[in-house]
C-alpha cells in the first residue's frame, strides 16, 4: 500500500474518479462531499494525506487545509482546482497545503505528487522521533548511564553487548530503578534506532482494552470500535516495544501474546487475517516472574519466549556513591528549569543522602532533589532542605543475636538473615537469592524449611 488518502470534493462524481483511480494505483482512499463530513472522519481514523479541492460548498478548500494545518500539521493537504491562478497558489501555500494541482490533470501525476507527500510525512516523523530521543538524553534521569559504581558499569557494559542484538530482554527490578530508561539505552544503540519506541503499562491498561492496543482491532469488533486500528506491535514495526509490568498481564491475554512473539504476526480483533510484524520486545518487571511461573500465575513458555536476556537493574542503595552523581544532576536540571542559583550539596546533606536506604530508588531521589531545590534559600542544598523522613533517619544498629542469655544458633541467624534480606527486597525471591549468593532452589529449600518449621511450633502452642 502506498499510503492512505482521503479525497475531499462536493462533486459525487469526481470523487469517485479519484477513488477509483487512485485504489487501480494501490492507494487506501476514503472520500467525503464536504470539508465538515472531512474533519469528522479525521478525527477519528489517521491518513497520510488529503486531497482538496478548492472550491466547495459550506467550507472551501482553504479552510478545510488551514483547519488540519492547524489541528494535523503532519498531514499533508494538497489542494486542487480548476480555476489555476498564481493568486490561488499562493493562497493554498499560505494556508498550508503541501503542494497545489490544476484540473484537468492525470491520475498518475496526482499519484507522485501523494507518493511525495507520504514520504515527506515519514520523514517528519522520523525527525520528531530523532528529537525526542536527543530530548529524552536531557531529561531529568534522561541517561540512564549516569554512576560509576560497578553495578553500573556492569550494566553499561551489558546494554552495549545486548543492543547489537534482536533477541529479547527481560529487565528486572525494583520499582524505580529505571526499567524503561535502560530499554530506551538499549533501543538507541540497537539497528531499530531510527525506528519508534513504544512503552505500554501492562497494568494501567483493562483487560479487553490491552487486547486491542496491543493487537489492534477492525472496525464493528466490538461498541466503540468506530474504525480499524492499528496495534501497538504494528505501531511499532521497524522499532521496539517495551511491555512494562508484564507480571500483571492477565492469564488470557499471555497465551495470545506468546503466539504473536512466535508467529511473529498478529490477528487484530474482528479481523480474519494475520498481520507481519517486525519489533523488539522488552519486557520488564519489579515482581519475581520464576515464582509467578511455579505459582502458575505467569505461563513457563511465555516466560522462556521473553527471557532470552535478563537484565537485573540495582537498587540504589547498592550503588554507592553514584547517589551523589544522580543528586547533582537532578540539582543542575531543575535549578535550571526553575532559574536558581543552586550549585550543590553542602556535605551534611550529603551525608544523609548516603545514609538513606531509598526504598523508591532513583525515582525517590529525583522527587526528593527537586522539592529541596524549590525550597532552598541558598545556593547548596543543606539538611533542612531534605524531607524528614531522609533527615532523620538512621539505620538500625547490628547487634548480637541472643536469646535468653543464652547465644542463637547459627541456623536461627542464619534464618533472621535470609528472611530480612527477603524482606528488603519486598519478597523477590530471585533478587534475595543473588544477594545471598545461594541458588533459587537451594533459597526455596531453606524458606519450605523455614515454615515448616513454624507451622509446627504454631501446632505445639496451639
């Protein structure tokens, strides 16, 4: 197909000519008598150009093409007459068309004139996608590469060796720790680069709703489906698609997607044809999947399809002094965007910003950094600028285990230990096992053990 068109003309007859010839040349047309049935129509359904004609009833040609210019200026309007003139060209021009034609003119003429429009509407959008990933590198937290600790210079290295490939990635971690920052690293060092990133909430989205943003759906598939639509594998074609919290995906709708991933083709809802596809997947989780996979709440092949790469992001308390590096860049973006002169921390600051476990990661340090620089009267940030959850607190004293006076076996330590650092990690069985340096088997034998253990002294006290 070489693109889609939508004809605009009050003579019935013309658009039929238009419609049918363009259709002969592989042109997906659709056409309207009036400009109003014409901005009804776009509102709904996406084209990748218009063609007008200048003189109509009700609305002109002119209108109609400032209207979208106004509302759609990535859809190029060429305008069409009869009554050719310097003057009307230069009005179309100064309306906004993309380019103007005077009847009578043949079909194949107005053909390349489409076939340029669609291609400048391409190469619109691959600049816009171009600036936004330049943007994004500027963005508070843009560059998800900042730290030199050796969790991230690990992780570094390991973006760098996945991004020349096609296979997919399955990143890991908790919830702040910039999952989708790192699969925008990935895509912008990958081939895809020029091709767009889409990030869907596996959450945030009902379930029928997900079924049609990710696969897309055909006109009358169900109440509201006013007109075909595009899913986001096939939005995504040539790029990368990131499936965010892809733990909370319901149980139908995995069997669907693994089917996708291993045709590598889609059915929208309603239709009765299968769709190419052509993306990356990335898919990420703060949630212990290989649990959800042996609580049978995720499907195992599912799991397996997504999690040719796994890449675990640490938490920011693991990463040292890279909390300083995150502050004072957060401390230069907003002093910035807000016109203060902060310079930095003073080192009592510092020092709190070291001592605090962030829970909410580089998300919390961000939000943090920004409500310290809104609230500063002075040039670095000081101790009373911090929220008082990080001013005041402390981390709790390591002290011998004892019981009774008497001193705690090392199994029972050895216990307390491994269900805290399971605690830490709000229960990620898999992130809890690589801290503790054990195999996922060897921690699950232990924690069977352990309320086994517990089930029997709830019994005796019983």
């Amino acid at each position: 197909m070489r693109g889609r068109v939508l004809i605009v003309d009050d003579d019935p007859s013309m658009c039929d000519v238009l419609l049918a010839g363009l259709q002969q040349r592989q042109f997906a047309v659709a056409a309207r008598t009036s400009a109003e049935d014409a901005l009804a129509l776009m509102s709904d359904e996406d084209f990748d150009s218009v063609v007008a004609d200048l003189n109509m009833r009700g609305m002109n040609g002119l209108e109609l093409c400032a209207r979208i210019t106004a509302n759609r200026p990535d859809v190029p309007v060429i305008v069409i007459t009869a009554f050719g003139s310097l003057d009307s060209a230069v009005a179309a021009i100064r309306a906004g068309a993309y380019d103007f034609i005077t009847k009578p003119f043949d079909i194949d003429e107005l053909a390349l004139a489409l076939d340029r429009a669609v291609q400048f509407r391409g190469l619109r959008e691959e600049v816009r996608r171009l600036r936004e990933v330049v943007a994004g590198r500027d963005e508070p937290g843009g560059s998800p590469l900042i730290g030199q600790s050796a969790p991230m210079q690990r992780l570094t290295e390991l973006i760098e060796r996945v991004a020349v490939s096609d296979a997919s990635v399955l990143l890991t971690g908790e919830t702040g720790t910039g999952k989708e920052l790192v699969a925008r690293a990935i895509h912008r060092r990958s081939r895809r680069a020029a091709g767009p990133f889409i990030a869907l909430n596996c959450a945030a989205v009902p379930e029928l709703l997900l079924e049609s943003e990710l696969f897309g759906h055909k006109r009358g598939a169900f109440t509201d489906a006013r007109a075909d639509r595009k899913g986001l594998f096939v939005q995504a074609g040539g790029g990368t698609l990131l499936l965010d919290e892809i733990a909370d995906m319901p149980a139908g709708l995995q069997s669907k997607l693994l089917r996708a991933l291993q045709e590598r083709s889609v059915r929208p809802i309603g239709g009765d044809q299968e769709v190419a596809i052509d993306v990356r997947i990335i898919a990420a989780t703060n949630r212990d999947l290989e649990s959800a996979v042996e609580e049978g709440r995720f499907r195992e092949d599912l799991f397996y399809r997504i999690n040719v790469i796994h890449i675990p992001l640490p938490a920011l308390r693991a990463r040292g002094d890279d909390i300083l590096l995150l502050a004072q860049h957060f401390i230069r973006h907003y002093a910035e965007r807000s016109g203060q002169h902060v310079q930095g921390l003073s080192s009592a600051a510092a020092e709190r910003l070291l001592a605090y476990e962030w829970p909410g990661n580089v998300r919390e340090l961000q939000n943090c950094i920004e409500r310290a620089v809104a609230l500063t009267r002075y040039e670095q940030l000081t101790v009373d600028d911090l929220p008082e959850k990080i001013r005041s607190y402390s981390r709790p004293p390591v002290l011998l285990v004892r019981d009774s006076a008497e001193l705690v076996p090392l199994e029972q330590i050895e216990r307390r230990y491994i269900l805290s650092v399971l605690h830490a990690v709000h229960g990620n069985k898999t992130t809890a096992a690589q801290i503790l340096g054990l195999d996922r088997k060897t921690l699950y034998r232990k924690l069977e053990r352990y309320a086994h253990v517990s089930g029997q002294a709830s019994d005796e006290h019983a």
